[in-house]
C-alpha cells in the first residue's frame, strides 16, 4: 500500500459535497425555556416592580419640589419688583429707587436661584434613581469630579467672571444708572449680566467689562458727591468784600429750583486754597445729589463770574511773566555778532578757503 493511501485512511476528513449537520430544537425544548422565563419573571416580578414604584416615585417628587421652590422664587422676586414700584411717586424716588436697576437685579438673582434649584433637585433625583437599581456611584461621581475639574481648569476665566457677576448682583455693588470707575473703563451702567458688565462712556461709546477683570469698583452714584469750585483772586482784592459777595450767591443759588433739590448742604466758601506771589486761590465746596456735581459746578462758575463782574473783583488765571521795561533799542536784546561775520578780520581771513594762484606767464 502506498503512502498516499495509509495517510487517507488516517484522516477521514469531510469532503466539500458533505454539509454540516443543523440541530433544529424540539417543541419540548422550548417549552423548557419558556417554563424557566416564566418561572423567573414568577420569581422577580415584585423586585422589579418595588424597583419602579421606587424611581416613579423619585421622579414624581422631584419634579413636584422643583416646581413649588421654582414657583416660590417667583413670589419672591415678584414681591421684590412690587417694592420698587409702591416706592415710585415719592419725592426721593429718583434718588433711592431705579427701576430698572432693581428689576434687573431681581431677574438675575431669580436666574441664578432657579438655576442652582433645579441642578440640586434633578440631579440628586438622578443619584438616587440610578441607586435604587443598585448600580454602584462610586466610578461615576469619581468621573465626574474629575471631568468638572478638567472643565473649571480649562474654563477658569468663564468661571470667574460668573461667580463675580454673582457676588457682585447679591452685594449690590452697582446697577443700571449708576456711574461707576471699574478701572479698566468709566461710564454709566446701561447692563449687568452675569458674565458682562455694559458701560456707556462719556462720548457714548458701549464698554463690556467681564466682571472677572474688574478688580475695584468706585461708584459714583451711591451716597452723595461734591462739588468744588476754586476761584483765583489777585492778592490785592479785599478778602471779607469776597467772601461775602460768595455767600450772597450762595445762598441765592440755594434758594431756587432746581438746585434746591440738587444741594444737599449749604454752599460753604472754605477759605483760602493757596496763596501766591501775584494770586490767590479761594475754594468753595458743597454735597449734592450723586452724579449731580458737575452741573453745581459749572452754574456754580456762572453764578461766581457774574457776581465778581457786578462787584468788581477781577478774576485771573493764575501767575504772569512780567514785562520787561527799560529797553529803548530793539537790537540791545540781540546778542553781538561773532567776529567771524566781519570778512576783514583775522579770524575770518584765518578761516577762508584756499584759492589756488594761477602760475604766471612764461616770458616769450
């Protein structure tokens, strides 16, 4: 027998006609699946269901608390925006009450609150959801610290301009109407957001401000402002006849309307400022309304020249250069000419170009 044979024989290998066989499962078999998916479902149906009723449950309650502490903050920040308008109408509405300012201020603290509300509520409800089918939280809040870190690192400024804008609405810093120096621009708020303060400028320009880049603030609207004016007098002019002519005009100019309202104490003249060899500096102050200053100052000025005129006192802008007498001759204040400009004398002569001499004929 050959080689080829023996190894035929030893390995009875299918041929490719041949087909594998398919086992098809009897109706027996399936019957005994169904039985144990029925005994199973038999067995654990009531901790499936104890499982649902317990997350319906989380849900509903959840849902039921976030929408009364929603509904409450409503109520409150209504009840803040009905404040503001019961104080409108009074005599110093304008002054303590912006309209504006609080109503912004309420919308944005009413954001925040329903923001932290329903993240606190929903997302504890989703917590508890997930334990009830005994799934462990350990991996998932370790994920997460980790993702809100990466995220607070990478969006740090985000982050910090959000959480100023808040302390700053909470804190009452500034708001619509007030002029404020933010050091990185000056202007009147017209917005306040969150993340962005809008400014208007004095020549009407819009700044947004992040409120994470505003290190200090100077607010110019809150309390009262001054008002000063310097009037400077030659050092000859009678200082009691000045001093009263600036409380007569004190006293008119607080006397009559608008700047009654404007004034917040008497006009007081402070005395003297400085004194010079040829001036003197005369400062006269006064509290007025916040933002207001300006305005007392310049009808101040007006009222302060008209005054000076009708009484004579002469106003100047400060020390002069007397004029130099004695001279007759213009050119005595012209320095004398260098000795260079005389073409005859030595110097110049020493300092002229040499001329080549032409050489002389020669004789025929």
């Amino acid at each position: 027998m050959s080689l080829s044979a023996v190894l035929l024989a030893a390995d009875p290998s299918p041929t490719p006609s041949e087909s594998p066989t398919v086992t098809v499962p009897s109706l027996q078999d399936a019957q005994e699946s169904a039985g144990h998916a029925a005994s199973w479902v038999e067995q654990n149906w009531s901790t499936w269901l104890a499982i649902g009723l317990r997350v319906l449950l989380i849900l509903l309650i959840a849902v039921v608390l976030r929408k009364f502490v929603l509904r409450a903050i409503t109520k409150l920040i209504d009840r803040m925006n009905r404040a503001t308008g019961s104080v409108e109408g009074t005599t110093l509405s304008g002054l303590l009450v912006n309209a504006e300012r609080r109503r912004q201020r309420s919308q944005a603290i009413g954001s925040v609150l329903r923001s932290v509300a329903s993240f606190v509520i929903l997302g504890t409800a989703a917590l508890m959801a997930l334990s009830a089918f005994e799934i462990n939280l350990a991996p998932l809040l370790a994920s997460a610290g980790v993702a809100g870190v990466a995220i607070g690192f990478g969006a740090r400024n985000l982050v910090t301009d959000f959480l100023s804008g808040v302390f700053m609405i909470l804190e009452d810093q500034y708001g619509v109407g007030d002029q404020i120096d933010a050091g990185v621009a000056t202007g009147e708020v017209i917005e306040v957001g969150l993340r962005v303060t809008k400014l208007r400028g004095a020549n009407g320009e819009i700044w947004y401000v992040r409120n994470g880049e505003v290190k200090r603030i100077g607010n110019l609207s809150q309390g009262w402002a001054t008002a000063g004016v310097d009037v400077t007098v030659k050092t000859s002019e009678n200082l009691d006849r000045m001093k009263a002519t600036l409380t007569e005009v004190a006293e008119r100019m607080s006397k009559e309307e608008p700047w009654n309202e404007l004034l917040w104490s008497p006009i007081d003249v402070l005395g003297l400022d400085s004194v010079l060899l040829d001036s003197m500096v005369v400062r006269v102050a006064a509290k007025t309304m916040p933002g207001k200053s300006l305005s007392v100052e310049r009808e101040l000025r007006w009222r302060i020249k008209r005054a000076f005129d009708a009484a004579d006192i002469d106003i100047v802008g400060g020390a002069t250069a007397p004029a130099e007498e004695g001279i007759t001759d213009p050119s005595q204040s012209i320095a004398a000419p260098s000795v260079h400009a005389n073409t005859a004398s030595p110097q110049a002569e020493a300092a002229a170009p040499l001329t080549p001499t032409p050489p002389a004929p020669r004789a025929g």
